[in-house]
C-alpha cells in the first residue's frame, strides 16, 4: 500500500519514530546531503529521535566539512532496527545510496520499516509506504524544512544552514526558473533561524579548487560548441581533459552552468565517458524548450529545466549526433507554435 | 538644509511631485538600472508623473532590451523645469551621471529642484535636502520598491521586474553577505507582483557574450596570482586582452567574482589601466577581512565586502605592490586578534 500524505501529516508521522534511517540518492549534491543531514539534526535535537544519515561514497570535498560524520555503511540487519525509512530527493528506487549489502529497489517495498519518501521530482516513482511528492517545490530541502516548521519548534541553527544549502543549491542561488516566492519566504525563515549563509555560498560557490578552474577554462576554450544559429550549446570533456587537471565530476556540478551562462544559448548539453558509457547533463534556459521530457525519451531524468541521461552502447560521436538530432526537436517543433 | 527621511516620508514626498528627474550614478550596473528604470515605471504608471531618466552613457549590452528608450542629454534649463530630482544608488555627486553640459556637484545644492537620495552605500555624502541612506539595505532597487510599497498601490509587473533587476545583481544572486530575510521577503513579494526572474536572471547571469567567456579563460590561464597562503588572489588585466577579445570592462561586473570562487581565498582584487590611471575592484568573502576601510584609505569607496578605488601617478608594479602592502595589513592585523 503506498499513500501520498501531507506535509502537516508528514511531521506528524516523524514524531511517532524512535530510530530513524535518512537516505538520499547516489552520487549525493548539495539538496541531498542539505535535505538529508539538516533532518538529521533536527530529529535529533528538537524530537529526541535517534537518525543517522548513510553515504556509502564520499560526498563532493566542498560539503565535507560542513557534514561532518556519518554511516557510510549499511546491512540488511541494520536496516531492520530502525522504525522508519526517511528517503529524501531521490526520484527512483535504483538511486538510493545504500553500499553493496542492501538492494535498494527492496527498501520501498518493506513493511519493517516502512519509508517515508519526501521528494520534489517529477518523475518519482519510489511508491513507499508513504509519500510527499511535490514538484513545485524548489528544492527537497525546502520540503524538509516545511515539515519542520509544521511542527513548529524553533529549528536549530545547523538544521537551517543545511536546508539553506540544499535551496541555494538546487535553485541555482534563486536563480533558476523553480524559485518561487514561497521559496524565498522559507529561505527568509531559515535565516532568520541563524541559518548561515556565508557558510553555504562559500562551500557550494567560493570552494572551487584551482585545479577546477583551470580545467574549466581550458574546456571553453577547447571543446564548446555552438549548434542552431546559437540556441544549442554542448561540450565534450575527453578523458584526457580530467586527467590533465586531476579532475572528477563528483565536484562537478556547475559546469555546465558555464555552458548556459552564454549569451542566446537555450539549450545547454555536457557529455563525458563513465565507464562503458556515456553521462549526459541537460540544462534549458527557456520554459518553451523543456529538456526534461526530452531525458526521460532517452531513459533519463529530472525537471523541465535540469535533467540527465546515462547513454549505453555508443561511441562520442554517436552521442553528439543522437543530442543534435533531440535538441533540434525541442527547439524546432516549439518554434512552429 | 539637508534633512534625513524615513521611507513613508520619502514615499509622500514623491506623492507631491508632478515632474520627477530620475538620476543615478555613471558607469550603471544593474541596481543603478533598476531602481531608476522601476521607480519610472513605478511613477508613470501609479502616480501619474512625469518620470524621466538620464543616462548620458549606453548600459552594458544586457540590460538594453530590458530598458527600452530613455533620456541621453540633460541641460540647466531642462534641469530647472522638474519639481525634484531623485537620485538612487549614488554615493557621491562627483558621481551622478548628467552628462556634460550639467555640474554634478552643483545639482544637490539646488533649491529648485530639490533633490530626494536614496541610497544604500554606507559611505553616502551627497547631502540632499532629503536623504533615504540605509547601508543595511541590500540595494537601492529594494529602497525603491520599499518607498513604492509604502504608498500602498499595486506595483505594476516591469517595476517590479526593474528592482528585481537591481537586487538579484546587487547580491550576487542573493549570494552576498548584504542578503538579509528581509531582502527576500522584499523579493518575494515583487515575484508575487509578476517580476520577471527568468528575463532578470537571463540579463544578468546568462547573457555573457561568448567573447567574454573567452577572454576571462584566458585572463584566469595567464594573470590569475596567489599570495599570503592562497588567501589573497588577484589579477592585472594587460591591455592586450582587453583588445585581443574586443572587451569591455563596462560589461566586466562580474569578472571580480572569478577571482573570489577560487576555494580558501579571502580577499580578491582585479585591476586595470584606465587613461591615466588604475580601476581596481577590490571583494572579501570574510567579514573578518573587510575591504571597504582598505578602499576608503586609498581614495576608494564602497561597502565592507565590496569596494573600488581609482589610483593615479602610479604604474602597474607600483599598484600590485600597493595592494600587496594594504591586503597584507587587512589579513595580518586581524589574525591577530
């Protein structure tokens, strides 16, 4: 049985726990471990709740010392004695970070403990025991942060920096088109908590390794591309790229933001090899030109604006032609609107 | 007589006026655009003013599809035929952009008109016969929408786009440490009026003309320097560059931030040959390290973690070694505290 439930009915069922399980997707941002470690804290200090929160891979160098400690790994047996499973922005079973001893499609599924699935994506397809789903909220962060305050203690200090976090994050620094005025009106709620924002902007936007500038501005200068009079921009980083400047996409996330920041682009495509295949990030400058739908034909992911694929069986080539082929769809057949 | 205003004062003085000049200072950025260009708006529409802005120089590129058309030239006798000038955004009169014919020092002395500045910048001495100086305010185009709000008329959309314009600029994107919770409450509320954050964010983050791009990647590649333990980072901008990429610094507000992402960087500075002399932009992220007294010092102004300075009769090895000295007393002293 799997049942959409409330934010009011969400903090209600948090304060009925005892032991609490906090998990969030694979290869974890700034809203995950911002939704995930804010909970954390305050479950623990403002319910009495014992919460842990399970990274069974580091997380990106910037947040670390933000975290702090944490599991990083997790049994079935373990699992078993906790009351509930907190999942936090994390669209699909095959996400979750639970280490190699856990199946994470069976966690949805088990009745001890039940999961609580708190997302913000719009394809989520977790199906738990209970659910808040809601894509029109910015960032999982903020979700979590309003189902703290229904349950209206003031929240602590480290709880509020983590959910600023996760909303500086995901909005883009209130920059993307998901930042509404109930975002800010929560953000201007989690400072007044002491919520600290120099700490947030510095970690997620003042933290940039050398290394990364440099390996930065050599892609721009190397691989951009500019396809449809100016509308599509792409960029291939070749392996030999990351290797030159020690870099790894884990401490990647905004990218592709240099992609899109140029003048007249509206769609933004970064591509590198992992593995045996091919990782896709997608990004639109314009709500007329969605990328999502687009992510989820190929198999991928995500929101209207931002979304991501993992493409199988192809060489680069392959994948350059298979984006031009899509993107041009986009911008072509909304052109004729 | 020069007298301080409280901002429902400021707003029913507007109330009173039939012709309003609008000025603000030379070199515009975004929140000199968009307090002036919103409170036109603002007072065409919803109070029936004549409202007219001066802007004797071009914006940057970006912001002129926003502005549409305005007022290029300004004479005494033109001057002479509104009931008040409103300055927004202006620290100093040396400063107000009214072009040539016009003596910016003479204009705040002037009975008829009388002059209203609002403003922002902690360092204001301009000495109005009325003043709206709040340096706790994040820009002047939240002073501005605050004034608007004060008089209790719904804004229209494109006001509320301008100071949005000026905010989401003025704070890096609410990333600066002059973001408070009433900053975004003030934001949240122009977006519940219809502010536009796609255009605003579009104008102002992802309009960077690809030349732009390829001359910070080179400027980071070949000038980018460290000193004090990584803590100070800056960069001198040749001649060269500017002519090899056909740059601007009129568009370059954010070339200063590329410094300051790099990770355990305290204090950034940018400089370059302007004439005669020598611009330099000067940022702390730290508000243990303020930049703002090290500016005033030197003839310079601004807020504590943003400031500028123009340096005459001095070559290019003379300004690094001068910053050198000033950074080095501003990181040093208050280590020991």
């Amino acid at each position: 049985m799997s049942e959409a439930v409330s934010i009011p009915e969400a903090a209600a069922l948090l304060l009925e726990q005892k032991r609490i399980l906090i998990l969030t997707h694979e290869r974890p941002d700034g809203d995950a471990i911002g939704s995930s470690f804010g909970m954390r804290e305050f479950l623990r200090q403002c319910c009495g709740c014992e919460a842990e929160v399970v990274l069974p891979a580091p997380p990106p160098e910037r947040y670390q010392e933000l975290i702090g400690e944490y599991k990083t790994t997790l049994t079935p047996e373990e699992v078993a004695q906790y009351d509930l499973i907190l999942l936090l922005d994390c669209a699909n079973c095959e996400r979750i970070a639970c280490g190699p001893a856990v199946d994470p499609v069976s966690l949805p599924e088990l009745s001890r403990p039940p999961m609580l699935n708190v997302d913000h994506h719009k394809g989520n397809n977790v199906n738990a025991r209970w659910n808040v789903v809601m894509p029109q909220i910015a960032a999982a962060s903020q979700l979590a942060a309003e189902i703290a305050m229904a349950m209206k203690r003031p929240l602590p200090e480290r709880a509020a920096t983590f959910w600023l976090l996760g909303i500086v994050t995901d909005t883009g620094a209130f920059r993307f088109s998901n930042t509404l005025s109930n975002t800010l009106r929560v953000t201007a709620d989690l400072l007044d908590c002491g919520a600290n924002l120099e700490c947030v902007v510095n970690a997620a936007y003042y933290s940039k390794p050398l290394n990364q500038q440099k390996f930065e501005a050599e892609l721009l200068e190397t691989q951009e591309k500019l396809a449809f009079d100016g509308r599509y921009i792409y960029a291939y980083i070749p392996d030999e790229l990351f290797a030159k400047y020690d870099f790894d996409m884990r401490d990647g996330e905004g990218v592709i933001d240099l992609l899109r920041e140029v003048a007249g682009t509206k769609i933004a495509a970064l591509y590198y090899r992992k593995g045996d295949c091919f990782k896709v990030s997608l990004r639109s400058k314009d709500q007329r030109y969605p990328v999502g739908p687009l992510a989820r034909g190929l198999g991928g992911g995500g929101h209207d604006m931002a979304a991501g694929i993992t493409l199988r069986g192809m060489d680069q080539k392959q994948v350059e032609a298979l984006l031009l082929e899509k993107v041009a769809a986009v911008l072509g057949e909304r052109e004729e609107d």
